[in-house]
C-alpha cells in the first residue's frame, strides 16, 4: 500500500516541487531508499489502510405488472411503421 501511495502521487510531486526542494535521500541508491521505506511500512497500521466489505445486498421489491399487460405481445414492425406515419 505504501508503495503505491508513493508512486499515485510521485507525478503530483514533480510537477508541484522543484527538485531543489526534494529530501536528500531522494536522490539516495536504490537500496537505501528501499530501506527507508521499509521502515516507514513498519509504522503502518493495517487498519487504516484496509478496504471495507462490501455489506449483503438488500433485495428489492419487483413492481407488479398485470399478467395480461406482461404477456402481450406487440409487433416491432406496427411500432415503426406507426412512428413512421406520425412525423411530420
């Protein structure tokens, strides 16, 4: 997580700061750097960056539809023909 924190806001930095103004251990080898992060990964709490669960869903009333009305059938082909008929 610490990781990508870093990186999601690594472009932000570059545009935001002149290197100037950058930590010196920023420029530090790639060793070093991982060791500093790792040690800012151990102040971590694994609460804090843990996603929630997703609760259960909650069903919904189905809208009540007269079976007659459900079982009709309507043709395609009258519906455009009469959409047809009724444009200027």
């Amino acid at each position: 997580h610490l990781a990508v924190q870093i990186r999601s806001r690594y472009e932000g930095m570059l545009v935001a700061l002149p290197v100037e103004h950058w930590p010196a251990w920023a420029d530090d080898s790639a060793s070093t750097l991982a060791q500093r992060l790792l040690a800012l990964a151990r102040h971590i709490k694994p609460s804090q960056v843990a996603t929630s669960k997703r609760g259960p869903k909650v069903d919904k009333p189905k809208a009540w539809v007269d079976a007659a009305t459900a079982r009709a059938h309507v043709s395609t082909d009258r519906l455009i023909k009469a959409s047809k008929s009724k444009r200027p």
